[in-house]
C-alpha cells in the first residue's frame, strides 16, 4: 500500500521549484493544480504569445514534464493586457 500511495503522489516541492526555473521572465502563474484526470494544470498570464510559445518549447522538451497541452489562450480586447492561459501536462515516471 506505501509504494502505492508513494508512486501516486506528486512532488510538490521539487516541481514547484523546477517550474520556477524554466519558466520564463515574462509568465506568471495563478493558479496550479490536479485535474479530475490526474493531469497538472497550470492557469496563468503571459506577456504576449511569443513569452507563451517559448514556455511551452521548454515545457515539451522538459526532464520533468511530459505531454504539455495548450487548453486555452486569450488576450482580451486590450492588445496590451497579458494573455490569460491554461496547460495541463504530465509528470515523467508517474504511474497513471
């Protein structure tokens, strides 16, 4: 039963800290989370959708991170505004 809760779980800390480091400058998040599949989301605002692009290429060719998905990316009616976003993704080695 222990090996099954620990291969479940997901490493909070280290992921966290491992996000921070390549996400880049110009991202920020609002909001992480577990989906009812078991997927990572991550909610948040990027500069523009070049900031989001680059993201993205780090999140796909990632150690940690498997299968990123863009959900959703809007800027709203101020060109200027961040563009809002969402991604879900997967954790490398994680038993589903």
């Amino acid at each position: 039963i222990l090996v099954n809760l620990t291969n479940s779980r997901k490493p909070w800390p280290p992921m966290i800290t491992h996000l921070a480091d390549i996400t880049t400058p110009q991202i920020w998040f609002t909001e992480l989370g577990v989906t009812d599949k078991d997927l990572i989301k991550i909610t948040g605002l990027a500069a523009n959708y070049q900031e989001l692009a680059v993201f993205l290429g780090r999140l796909e060719h990632d150690d940690m991170f498997a299968d990123p998905s863009l959900v959703q990316a809007e800027i709203g009616p101020n060109p200027a505004a961040p563009a809002k976003f969402e991604i879900v993704l997967k954790l490398k080695g994680m038993k589903e």
